[in-house]
C-alpha cells in the first residue's frame, strides 16, 4: 500500500491491539479504531463526532473521581503541548469498568500550532490470566454460570488454601465481602434480566481491577468475595475503597434511562487463631455494620 494514501495510515493503526482516537480542539472525536472499539465496546458511528467531555467512556482514576471535566489528559495536553500518560478506569459499553494506561499526545499543524490530539490505551487486565482463570474454574465445575466467577465452593476452596499458607508460612491475607444496595429494589423496578445484567455489570469491574490471581467469588445473591493475599492493612483498604468507588461508576442504559447501583463492602485481615469460617463470618458482621450506617461504603475491622 502507498504511505502516501491517508487510508494506509488508517489501515495501520486498526490494525494495532491498542486503542487510538483523534480529537479536534474541541475534543469532539474525528477518527476511532478498531482497537479502541473492541477494548470499548463502543462502535464507530456511535463515537465520531461526539465530544470526550460528553461522558461517552467516563474516565474515573482508583478513587471514582471523574476526569473528564477536571483532569483531562487530551485537555491538558491540548493545553501546554506536554505529553501525558495515565492509568485510569474507562467504562465499557457493558457497564463495567476497565482499567487502561492511556498516552496523550498533542496534534500540530505546518507552522505549529495544536490543532487537537491523540490518544492510545491499553488495557492493563491480564485478559490471558482470567480467561485461563474462567477456563480452569469451568473445566472443574467452580464457576458461577451467570457471572463466570468462582462459585461459593470455588471460594471454600481458595479460603482454605490461603488458611494454610497462614498457618504454616504466616503469610497474611485479606478478605472483602460484598454486598449490592438496595438489589431488590432493582429486580422490583426493571425485572430479573435487568437485575442479572447489574450482578454481571458489578462481577466484571470486579474481575478487571483485582490482580491477576487474586480469588474473586459470587458467594450468593447479590453477594461476592474478594480475597487479598499478602495484603495488610492498608492494601486491604486501598483495594476495598477502589472496588467500591469504580462499581459506583459503572452503569448500565435500559431504555435511555442509566441504572446504577453501590456496594457496601466489609473487610477484613486474617488473624492467627482464624479459621476459614471465623473470618468469613467476620467480614459478613462488618458488611452488616456498612450496610446499618449508611451503605456505599466500607468496614474495616
């Protein structure tokens, strides 16, 4: 193909894994790849010719505080011309969250002057991990058939290899349990299929922002279970306060109408004289103390 054709440099760019869109100066989108479209959900002529600012992916960071009306890195960059990068949390077209390292680049003309921007992600899951992950857990009937996470046998089993590891190495670990607000209330207003699709919603933000290799569980319900090897206590809380602030940020659109929910979350460190159902039912009491004095937020003992 000729490098002189500006569809070859198109054809160039949809073909890298990566996403990459352009903007103008104002950051309405003029090119969206077939990288950023797959890692998006979102297709092409749902995206051009929109704005970033308007929300369509709702860059959040770890903490759920929303990007792009403050920290924008195109806006920035358009700003002074300086290159950006940044890890941040992208909303799929599912709902769920996603976390990518994004790189932004300022777009000149002949003489210059910044005419818009470039910016490419990457997703940051270890996608190879969890479809390992959802593989092995199928292959031995441990997953959850709606949400493709573990099941509640599936936890039992993680949670007495880590009382093990602690028993006999002390090596520590954490252990969230979560529970969504107010699901009923779900299930009451939109149906069950849209109740499914939420409990979907919130297994997929959680499977891509945990790390690689740490056991994540639908424990029942609207219920899941997090454990946290070789964490203390403040990755514990680090790791519960961005579970629950980047599930607040996803959401879902049934009938142009956003359908958003909250977890309250209780967390908890194993503790020596611990058995794999004292601190299971530990972290089910401080769950109940998130949910009685407040909700959408957590309990750590």
């Amino acid at each position: 193909m000729d490098p002189s054709d500006p569809g070859f440099y198109r054809d160039l760019l949809d073909a890298l894994s990566d996403g990459v869109y352009l903007v103008d100066q104002d950051r309405r989108i003029t090119y969206w790849s077939k990288g950023a479209e797959r890692l998006t959900g979102y297709p092409a002529d749902k995206v051009v010719g929109r704005r970033c600012r308007d929300g369509i992916l709702n860059h959040v960071d770890g903490a759920g505080v929303q990007l792009c009306r403050t920290r924008c890195p195109l806006r920035d960059t358009m700003h002074d011309g300086q290159d950006r990068q940044a890890r941040v949390y992208l909303r799929h077209r599912g709902g769920h969250r996603v976390p990518v390292s994004v790189r932004a680049l300022p777009l000149c003309d002949a003489a210059g002057k910044i005419t818009g921007a470039v910016e490419t992600f990457t997703d940051d899951t270890t996608v190879t991990d969890l479809n390992d992950r959802l593989a092995e857990l199928q292959r031995l009937a441990l997953a959850d058939p709606l949400t493709g996470l573990g099941n509640r046998r599936h936890l039992e089993q993680q949670l007495q290899i880590w009382m093990e590891h602690q028993n006999r190495y002390q090596w520590t670990f954490g252990l969230l349990f979560l529970d969504i607000d107010h699901f009923k209330a779900v299930n009451d207003r939109y149906g069950h299929d849209i109740g499914d699709d939420v409990l979907r919603m919130v297994a997929a933000t959680l499977s891509h922002t945990v790390r690689a290799g740490d056991p994540v569980a639908r424990y029942g319900g609207e219920e899941f279970v997090v454990v946290l090897p070789h964490a203390d206590r403040v990755a514990v809380q680090e790791s519960a306060e961005r579970l629950r602030a980047l599930i607040a940020q996803s959401r879902l659109f049934v009938h142009r109408r956003r359908v958003a929910v909250t977890v309250s979350i209780g967390a908890t460190l194993v503790e020596p004289e611990d058995t794999a159902a004292s601190v299971l039912s530990r972290a089910d009491t401080l769950l109940y103390t998130a949910k009685t004095t407040g909700r959408n937020r957590v309990c750590l003992d």
